[in-house]
C-alpha cells in the first residue's frame, strides 16, 4: 500500500486508465485485468490519495503514470494519513490517533491533566436547561469538533461524542465539564488503536442494541451498532433514533434495521472488492421480543404502528442474508455504543472490540513512532523544497528587472 499528496486530480484521468468508480463509495474506484489477474483500489479524499493492489508493479506503473500528468509526492508505504497513524508489522495493523489527542492537550493546556478510567459517568444526564449558559461557546464546539474526528479510529468514545453534540447552540457548563471527561479518559489512553490481525477472516458478524427512551428532553431511544469483518472492526455507530418508541421491544428491532441497512451496505462493497462474504450473516442481538417480531410475519396489535422500513430486517430474514442469534448483556459488544459503563465492563468490551494499547507491544510503538517522525520529516522537506524553489524564482525576476505578479 502506498500513499501520496498531489494537487487535485480529475475524475477522468482514473475513468481513462481504467478505474471504474464505486457505486458504494463515490470515493473509492477499482482497476481489474483479467489478463494479468491484479486488481488495484484508488481512494481519494481531496488532494490525498491511498493506492493498493495486488500486483506492485501495477501500482508503480499507475504511480508513473499520475507523476507523469500531476505534481504528486510519494510517500511510500502508508505510516500516517489524515490524522491517523499506521503502524504494521507480520501480526497486522495498528491504527492510532495519538498525534491529534496530543494537540487536543496542547491547545487546552491540559498536558499533566489527572486521567479517568471512562469517557463519561454512568447515569450521567445532560439537559438543554441546567446550568450556566458557557459565556465562550466555541471552546465547547471546539472540542466536539475534534472529538467526532477522533471517533474514526475510537470507537470507545462513540457514545460520549454523540451524546455531547447534541449541545453546539447554547452548550453550558455542564456539558463543557462532560466533554473535559472525555479528554482526560483520552489522555489515559493516549496510546489505544485499533488493531486489526494479518489473519482474520473474511466473514461479517454484527452487533446491535438499543437503550430505551433514555435522551432526557425528547424520550427517543439510542441505536447502536459494531460490524466486524473477521475479528476486525470495520464500522459502528451511535445514533438517536428518528421517533418515539412505544416499547423496549420496538426501540430494538429499529436498531436491528440501521443495523442491517449498514451490513447490506457493508456486503455490497465488498462484492465490489471480489471478496466473497459467507451468509447468513450473524446478527446478534440481546433482546428476545425484538426478534419474536422479525420473525412473525403477522401485523398484530404490538406491531402494525412500526413503519414499513423497519420491517427491513424481516425481508433480509426472509431472503437469507441475516441470522439472528441471542447474545447476553454482558457480551453484547454494542453496548459501548449506547450507554455509559463502568471502568471494568467498559474496558472489558473495548479489549473485545480489537482496541490494543501499543504500550502492550513495543515493536508497534517504534513502528509508529518512526512513522510519525518520518513523514513529519518528509513533509517538512517538501515544503522547503518549494520555499527554495520560490526563492530562486524571486531572484531569478530580479536579476532579469522583470515584473512579479502579485498573488
């Protein structure tokens, strides 16, 4: 896998040498040859690119090719891309954040900050209506702000961050002393990724749940959700449901739809990336009600107010894709997802979502850390390179007596 910057590039030169671009992600396009048998995989975010592929000399005849069109710079083997860090070695990947909590820190000058077990208290209730409005709001936006891009590769603080960014338009003193938590939770686990192993499986399983009625101003229930490919997580969620709840029952099986609209998305894409996902596809779940009404395809007096769309999940039943199966409590992973835990159950879960602490393994935390300071260094070096550059031109107008125009 490589990754390189370079000025923004037209979706038609990849449609011209052979990319085809996914219909499952408008950023994503794929090559393949049934000639030589490679497939590659461009994805594009802005003026960054990640290209990947089977065959190496594929990928450096397509890396030729953009240096030959665009002003592009290679940074070889991924170690650090928006934000995250990679780091690798024979037993997987490792992807941390550690960079971006560290200015996190920095800006709110809580570097020796005390650290707490939990990102949030357990039956901690924010409201629109208690304590002081914040006289300086944007510094709550601020760190909102940060913290959902910090969900990317943290799934631990997934319901934190949603639950805090319910406030952005008159956040108060409450809701800015919860989002302190969070940073001082993230300043003990600084060094927490997720890892995801060189030899995990290619099959999806899903967790799903849902916490009733718990949002203290509207009485809407919270859904949750982690997919895994493998042993690997690769998409989860917290997300307020849309309406109202009448049961616990109910408020589950919605959760049980998001849920099942991500797997369908998940499968297709990965149809797209020629890898073969094996179904049914598990689907667990911790509540028997809600599976009772996927099953029973009868309209009685519990069921016939739900929209059609949550119905979804029978349909997927029904064709084969899904299988629901009981999980307990204590092991349903996307509890995480939607309610605040205790620090023993919360770590617990997070160990069983693929979260590593790169302070476990030392290897992984050289790996990072010269990747850090590698591409910290290349880019540095870019950026001179074309500060001499302008220089020389500078210079080269002024022996000339010619003009500069001003930018």
């Amino acid at each position: 896998m490589v990754s390189f910057a370079m000025v923004p590039i037209h979706i038609k030169y990849l449609q011209g040498i052979g990319f085809v671009r996914s219909k499952q992600d408008y950023s994503l396009f794929s090559r393949s040859s049934e000639v030589t048998g490679s497939f590659l995989l461009a994805l594009v975010y802005v003026d960054d690119v990640l290209l990947t592929g089977t065959h190496e000399e594929e990928i450096i005849f397509v890396k030729k090719g953009l240096d030959e069109t665009f002003i592009i710079k290679d940074l070889g083997p991924m170690r650090y891309f928006l934000g995250l860090e990679v780091a690798r070695n024979a037993d997987g990947i490792l992807l941390n954040q550690r960079k971006y909590v560290l200015d996190i820190l920095k800006d709110l000058n809580m570097e020796d900050c005390g650290e707490v077990l939990f990102p949030m208290a357990r039956g901690l209730k924010l409201s629109t209506q208690q304590g002081e409005v914040l006289a300086q709001p944007d510094v709550y936006r601020r760190i909102v702000g940060r913290l959902l891009y910090l969900n990317l590769a943290r799934p631990d603080i997934s319901y934190s961050v949603q639950h805090l960014s319910q406030f952005p338009s008159e956040p108060r003193t409450p809701h800015l002393q919860a989002a302190i938590h969070v940073v001082k939770y993230l300043k003990g686990t600084i060094n927490v990724g997720l890892f995801y192993p060189s030899n995990s499986t290619l099959s999806i399983e899903a967790y799903s749940d849902a916490d009733s009625g718990q949002c203290a101003f509207t009485s809407r229930s919270l859904s949750g959700y982690c997919i895994f490919l493998g042993t690997s997580l690769v998409s989860w969620k917290t997300k307020k449901q849309k309406t109202v709840s009448k049961s616990t029952a109910e408020a589950e099986y919605r959760s049980m739809s998001y849920t099942t609209s991500e797997i369908v998305w998940l499968n297709n894409l990965l149809k797209e990336l020629h890898v073969d996902v094996t179904i049914p596809i598990p689907l667990y779940y911790d509540n028997k009600a809600a599976e009772h009404i996927a099953h029973n395809p009868v309209f009685h007096e519990r069921t016939k107010h739900l929209d059609i769309d949550c119905h979804y999940v029978r349909d997927k039943l029904e064709e084969g894709l899904l299988l629901p199966q009981h999980v307990r409590s204590t092991e349903q992973l996307a509890d995480l997802m939607t309610k605040p835990l205790g620090g023993q159950q919360h770590r617990h879960l997070c160990c069983k979502l693929g979260m590593k602490n790169v302070d476990d393994s030392a290897q992984f935390f050289k790996l990072g850390l010269y990747a850090l300071m590698t591409v910290q260094l290349e880019r540095r070096l870019w950026r001179v390179m074309h500060l001499v550059e302008d220089i020389r031109t500078l210079h080269d107008c002024i022996s000339t007596g010619k003009g500069i125009a001003a930018n």
